[in-house]
C-alpha cells in the first residue's frame, strides 16, 4: 500500500515538473519571439525615416495631417502648421509617440534603429535615445545611450565591438556620416567625462551602455576621419 501511494506521489511529482519545464520552454520562446519582432520594428522604422528625409513625403495632407506607414505601423509623419501655414522644417517623425531625430546602424553587431530625441525610462525600452551633446551630425560630441538587455536588443551586443569598427548616423536632413570607433572602456556610473571633451571641430559619438552585471558602463568613442 506505501509503495503504491509512493508511486502515485512520484508519478504527480513528475508530471507537474514535465509541465513546469514545458511553461518555461513556452514563456522563453515567447520572450525570444517578442524581442526579436521589438527589433525587426525598430530597424523597419529607421528604414522608413530613411527614406523619407531621402525621399519627403510627396502627398502628405495639410492641418496638422498625420500619414502612418504600413512598414512600420507605429512610425508617424506629423506636419506642424505654423501660424496657419504647414511648414516643411516642422515635418517631424514619431516613433511609438517618441519623437525621431535619425538612425543608428551598426554592421558589426547588425544593429539598425532609430534615434530619438531623448532618452528615459519609457524610450529607453523602443529605441536608443541623445543623452547629451549639440545632435546627430553635429560637429562636436553627441552620447547615445541605449539599455543593455543582455539579450540582443539595442546595445546588448555593443562589448563585441572593437577599434575601427564603423556606425552610420542618418541624421533628419537625411545627411548620412560614418564613424569609426578609436576606444572602448568600462568605467563607473559616476564618471561623466566622456560627455564633454574637446573634438578639435570634429563629428564624434559616444554609445553609453550598462555592462551586463549592470554594475559599471560601458563606454565607445568613434569619430568621423
């Protein structure tokens, strides 16, 4: 009789694990799944800005219209209208209601995004955002920061970028610059040294990142030649 109840409470036990390893299975599947299509979003939506500050936007509406693409569903063309008049300067780009001011590729990790105005706890988690610095193509230091997932997404992969390895910065004129990374380090949250440096009338960038046990930062320094 102990043998049997032991052999019932062995078979439950052994069930309930079989489903728990299969609801991990599931929920680590779903997770890869929802990252890899957060990027694939991303990286539609910095294609789509790129065609339109190469290409505006030929039919667009007047009185403040707004014109979504079916690429990128979540990218939005807004037209400003300034005192009373639609104004081709204001013609800005959104991404999930954040606004873009250009693109980030970076072959070496197949890294393609937009770049938003800012960075904060909400666009921090759908794209890579300014930190600081005069902007995108502009001469002087302009710091990227984007999360460190660990898992792929944004600047998850950015410690296996090395010396000479290229970014391409689209900016919202659609003027496309190419950097070249000259030196990475790993420095303490506290240090912001790397924000204000003198670039001797240069174009430069700084991609900002967590290390993956989130403790120190991640620091890349690149230069257009």
């Amino acid at each position: 009789m102990f043998e049997s109840k032991y052999s019932k409470l062995l078979t439950v036990l052994l069930i309930i694990g079989i489903i728990v390893i299969i609801g991990v299975l599931i929920y680590l599947a779903m997770t890869m799944i929802n990252n890899n299509n957060l990027m694939e979003e991303t990286g539609n939506a910095a294609e789509q800005f790129q065609n339109k500050v190469s290409k505006p936007e030929e039919n667009v509406e007047e009185n403040n219209s707004v014109v979504t693409n079916s690429v990128a569903p979540d990218l939005e063309v807004q037209n400003v209208v300034v005192d009373g008049n639609t104004s081709s300067q204001g013609n800005e780009t959104y991404y999930k209601g954040e606004l873009v001011v250009g693109t980030i590729e970076i072959p070496a990790i197949n890294l393609k995004s937009v770049v938003l105005n800012e960075i904060n706890e909400r666009t921090i988690e759908i794209a890579v955002g300014i930190y600081d610095g005069p902007g995108l193509n502009q001469v002087g230091n302009t710091t990227i920061a984007g999360h460190n997932y660990r898992d792929g997404r944004f600047f998850s992969n950015n410690k296996q970028l090395k010396e000479d390895d290229k970014i391409y910065i689209t900016d919202s004129t659609g003027k496309k610059v190419t950097y070249y990374i000259y030196k990475t380090y790993i420095t303490s949250p506290e240090d912001s040294s790397h924000l204000e440096r003198d670039t001797q009338g240069k174009r430069e960038i700084t991609l900002v990142t967590c290390t993956d046990d989130a403790k120190s930062r991640l620091i890349i320094l690149a230069k257009e030649r």
